[in-house]
C-alpha cells in the first residue's frame, strides 16, 4: 500500500497538471449556480448530467495520469487477500 505521503504527492501532482481543466469545471459549477438562484429549474437529465460529469471526468483524468505516471514501471495490482503488490 503506497504511503500516505505517496498518496499526497500522486494528488498534488495530478492537480498541478490538471489546473485547466478544473478552472473550466469551476466555470461552469459557477455558472449553473447563478442559473438555480436565478430560478432556472434543469429536467433530472440534466441535473444528473451535471452531477455525474465533473466526477467522471476527475475520474478519467486521475486514471490517465497514474497510468501515465506508471508507464515506465511495472504497474500495482491489488489482490483482495494480499493488499498490494
């Protein structure tokens, strides 16, 4: 299991090369809010839409830049049963 300041430091890093894209995503939260408080009202569509993108997209970042992070290195499987290895 990595260490805690692994993890920290694989966060720091993945937020460092992803400033862009958050700003985007902070632009668009911001803009929705002052939507809601102005009373627009999304369809559940959209609202999921909403919900679930920016998480899937942090996802889909993180994912990439560990595994471009790891690409010169055997990767880490984690078994159930062993923890990691």
């Amino acid at each position: 299991m990595p260490s805690t300041t692994e993890i920290l430091d694989g966060l720091s890093a993945i937020a460092n090369q992803a400033t862009g894209i958050a700003a985007v995503w902070h632009l668009v939260i911001a803009i929705a809010l002052i939507a809601l408080a102005s009373g627009w009202r999304p369809s559940q569509h959209t609202a999921r839409l909403l919900i679930g993108t920016p998480l899937v997209s942090v996802a889909a970042l993180a994912f990439a830049l560990a595994t471009r992070s790891m690409a010169g290195s055997s990767p880490r499987v984690c078994w159930p049963s062993q923890g990691w290895r």
